[in-house]
C-alpha cells in the first residue's frame, strides 16, 4: 500500500497526485471481483458527486478523477480525503437506481489461416480441433472487464479454460487491427495496429475504435460481448 493510503472496509483508498483517487478492491483477476468494480462505477455515476469528471473501471481497481478546486474546504483535509469520504457515504447508502446502460456487442470474425495464424497451433496444444476450438471460443458470453493498452482495447473475461495460452515467447512488431486474441486466460480485440504478443486466433472487420464514428468506442467497460464466426468472403463484404 502506497504513502497516504487508507482503508475503506472492503477497499482501499489511494491518492494518486493531485487529482486521482484510486479504489483498490483487490489485486486478481477474477470475474465476480470486477463485477464489483462494476457495480461501484454504477453507484458514483449515479451519485452525480460534484467535480468527478471521469471514473474508470478496471480490473479491480475504480480511478476517480476530479476536479481538486470543487473538493478544497476550509475545515481541514486534502481533497482526496474529502473525496474517500464522499466515496464511502455513497457506498454506505447507495442511490436507489445504479443499474448503468450496457450493451449486448456482437462481433464477426474470421477464424484461422491468415486472420488467425495462431489458431491451428494453440488448438492442438489444447488437444482440440479447429472447429472445437472456434466452438468453445464463440460460445461464451464475455465481459468487457476494463479498455486499455490501447483506445478501445476490450479485455474480456469468460474464456474457456481449455483455450487458456500463454503469451507468444517472440512477439510481434506488427498485429493487424481487429485481430481477435488470446492472452493467457482473457481474450481480446486489438483496436488498432500495435505491437503484440498474444496468440492471434481470428480478425474481425468491425473497428473497436474509430474517432470518425459518433461513438468512437464499439465496446465499453461492463458490456457483453458475443463473438460469432464469419467465412472470408463475408469478412471481404464486411470490409
């Protein structure tokens, strides 16, 4: 725990500068924790607290920024400290309505070959064939536990254990955008064309990320995400 911390009962606080507040409700990746996350996030949206101008879900984490001049009172304290407080009476006596607005994402993607060079490699590590490997791939429903890495990267939790892979030893300089992957146990889309090492299963011809679009982010933290499975020729259409 970092200089100036606090507990907060099932979280702790963490300035970070001046004009962050971090929520640390654990440090894993585990589905029913970030759904935590999640439900704080939808409890301060809610609450309409005065200066927070963004809050970002994470794994397991909740970063409040805000505006430190709105938090600055003449009875003592920091403002983060104002801030926690403010934080902690929400928790204690929630609003009544904190169900946020999330969205079912479905995703087409081509599988294999040269949209997924990694597939053949990674289902035959798994003891599976192709098609039971793109099966167990497209049956879950997943959730967009955080955006990160890059604008509009999902990282998704739900993925079947059997598809579990480790990071590429060696990785790529260039991964195409849309490349649907897989890193350790979570999958993802790679939003635009960056460097990377997860095993590349896939590509989808939607943009995760487009600022041209009225909504440049396809998927945000929280959301559901189905993939299906595309011929190339559809990804041609598509394109």
């Amino acid at each position: 725990m970092k200089r100036g911390a606090e507990h907060g009962g099932d979280f702790v606080v963490e300035p970070l500068g001046e004009n962050v507040l971090l929520l640390r409700f654990g440090s894993r990746i585990d589905t029913a924790l970030n759904a935590c996350v999640h439900e704080a996030s939808a409890m301060l949206r809610a609450a309409h607290l005065p200066g927070i101008v963004d809050v970002i879900p994470a794994y397991a984490t909740l970063a409040l920024h805000y505006d430190a001049l709105q938090w600055t009172e003449g009875n003592g304290g920091l403002p983060w400290q104002h801030v926690a407080a403010a934080v902690r009476a929400i928790f204690r006596s929630p609003p009544i309505d904190v169900a946020p607005t999330l969205a079912i994402v479905e995703i087409p993607v081509c599988y294999g070959g040269e949209f997924g060079p990694d597939l053949d490699a990674l289902a035959h590590r798994a003891g599976l064939d192709i098609a039971d490997a793109v099966s167990r791939h497209t049956a879950p429903e997943y959730r967009v536990a955080m955006l990160g890495f890059a604008p509009g990267f999902p990282y998704l939790l739900g993925l079947d254990p059997a598809l579990h892979a480790p990071r590429r030893a060696d990785p790529r300089t260039r991964v195409p955008a849309g490349s649907v992957a897989i890193g350790g146990a979570q999958t993802g889309v790679y939003s635009a064309e960056t460097p990377g090492g997860w095993q590349l299963i896939g590509r989808t011809p939607v943009k995760p990320f487009d600022p041209a679009r009225g909504e440049p982010f396809l998927m945000k933290a929280g959301d559901t995400v189905q993939f299906y499975p595309i011929e190339p020729a559809e990804f041609d259409r598509w394109k």
